[in-house]
C-alpha cells in the first residue's frame, strides 16, 4: 500500500486541482449563462479557492524533493492551501451572516438547495480536511526516491520539471484557462473603477 501511495498521493492531487476547476467553473455558468454578477465577497472567494488549488499545483511540480529553499516542499504546498482556505472560509461565513436573518432571500439563486457561498463554506471545509490528512499521510519524497536529497543543476531541475506527465500539463491548462476567464470577467464587471459596487447590475467595461 505505501508503495503505491506516492501515485495515489500525485492522482488525488491532480483531482484536488480539477475539483476546485470544476466548482469555478459552475460558478462562471452561473455569472454568464444565469446572469447573475457576483458580488466582491463572491470574487474574494473564488481568488481563495485559486489560491488553495495552487498548493497542490506546487506539489505536483515540485514533489520529486523533499526540501525547497529549506522549506518542505508538503508543508509549502499544504500549507498555501489551508491559509488560502481559512481565508476563504472567513469571507464566506461572512457573507454567509449577512444574509442570515429570517426571510432574507440572500444573493443570487440556490443551487441544490443552497447559495453559492454555501456552498463556497463546505468547499473551503474540504480543502481544510483534505490539506490536514495529506499532511498527515503524504509521504516525503526521500523515503522513496533516495537519490532525491542529493543536489542537482538547474538543467537537471527543469529535466524533471518537463518530464511531467500530460494529465498534469493538462490539468495546468484547465486551470490556467479558468484564471483568466475569472480575470477577464472581474475586470469587465468592474471596469476601470477601483471598487465593485456591492450588487453589480452590469459589466462596467462595457458601458458608454
């Protein structure tokens, strides 16, 4: 089994990447096909699922070590995505509480029963959990690569940076992709305005 756990650790985090790709990707359906703008506390949660995605692209790219910098390569990735999920928790209860009270329809539609930053709370929930068992599980790279802790040129580091398989060059584009589209979409609601109103009405850029 701890053999094989390495592959299953690397497979769960492509999942964990296309997963949070997939959740963003529903709520793009829901800005340009239901027509429903997403507020600030929207967007401010989105950029905090992209950013705990990105602790488990840093481990994909960098899982062949054990240490960068000095600093370990699990309690780098992982722990990008439990800050960046206790941030996005926060702002979701927050908006969460603002719609609280008894008769409140809150903002936007219900999606399976719930409001998207309902659902945004179980999401950054699982990133917390997901982040704290593979801490706990995942396994350093030296147990099973003993050859990992010696050094290597930086032509030897882009090598294996390279030799990525292409499910993960593949899931680097899904994910790329929906970067932009979630940029190209805030800066089109909020234009060349500092701040986004607190109901969007309309996509700023656009207006005359």
């Amino acid at each position: 089994m701890w053999k094989l756990w390495p592959r299953i650790e690397f497979v769960i985090l492509h999942f964990c990447v296309l997963a949070i790709c997939g959740v963003l990707g529903g709520a793009l359906w829901v800005q340009f096909v239901a027509g429903e703008y997403p507020c600030p506390l929207c967007i401010l949660q989105r950029l905090a699922m992209i950013l705990s995605a990105m602790g488990s692209i840093f481990v994909i790219t960098h899982g062949h070590y054990a240490r960068v910098q000095g600093f370990s390569v699990m309690g780098l990735g992982y722990g990008m995505s439990i800050l960046a999920a206790v941030a996005g928790l926060f702002i979701a209860t927050r908006q969460v509480l603002l719609h609280i009270q008894p008769g409140d329809p809150g903002y936007g539609s219900p999606v399976l029963g719930m409001h998207l930053y309902s659902w945004s709370v179980v999401v950054f929930l699982v990133v917390l959990l997901a982040s704290g068992l593979m801490l706990i599980f995942g396994r350093t790279p030296i147990l099973h690569c003993p050859t990992c802790h010696e050094k290597e040129s930086p032509e030897e580091s882009k090598m294996k940076y390279l030799r990525l398989r292409w499910y993960s060059w593949a899931t680097f584009w899904i994910f790329g992709a929906i970067i932009l589209i979630n940029a190209f979409a805030t800066f089109a609601e909020s234009g060349f305005h500092a701040f986004l109103p607190d109901n969007p009405s309309s996509y700023r850029l656009f207006e005359k």
